[in-house]
C-alpha cells in the first residue's frame, strides 16, 4: 500500500483548517460523513497539527531537507 502523498496532505489539512473556519464562526461542518459543531474543536486543532507535521516532512522529504536525528549525548 502507498504512503500518503504531499497532495493528499495538503488536501486533508485544508480540510480541516476549513472545518476550523467553519466550526469558529459557530457553525457545524461536515468531513468523511461526520458532522461537527463548536464542541468539535479540540479534534479539529488536532487534526490540524497532524496534517500539518505530515506536510512539511512530506515536504522537507521531497526536496532532500529532511532531518536526520543521532543519539549523540552531550
């Protein structure tokens, strides 16, 4: 199975910044058939977050700006 795509991530974070739109305005959305109201906004911060971690290590990946990480103590 493929991994996510930086157009899939990108795609899904700007759904959920348009549910937080949406939701701040004290209004209720919908996202994958589930319909959320102002109570809703904790997940959609989370989410948020998420995609938004995934977007830009999807980005640094792409152009080779990745991060390496060494167990080197100080």
């Amino acid at each position: 199975m493929p991994g996510i795509t930086l157009a899939q991530a990108q795609q899904q974070l700007q759904l959920w910044l348009e549910a937080d739109a949406a939701v701040s305005k004290k209004q209720s959305y919908s996202i994958a058939g589930r319909s959320m109201t102002l109570a809703d906004a904790r997940t959609i911060t989370d989410k948020i977050d998420y995609w938004q971690r995934k977007v830009t290590a999807l980005e640094a990946s792409a152009t080779g700006r990745g991060r390496v990480r060494y167990g080197v103590s100080e």
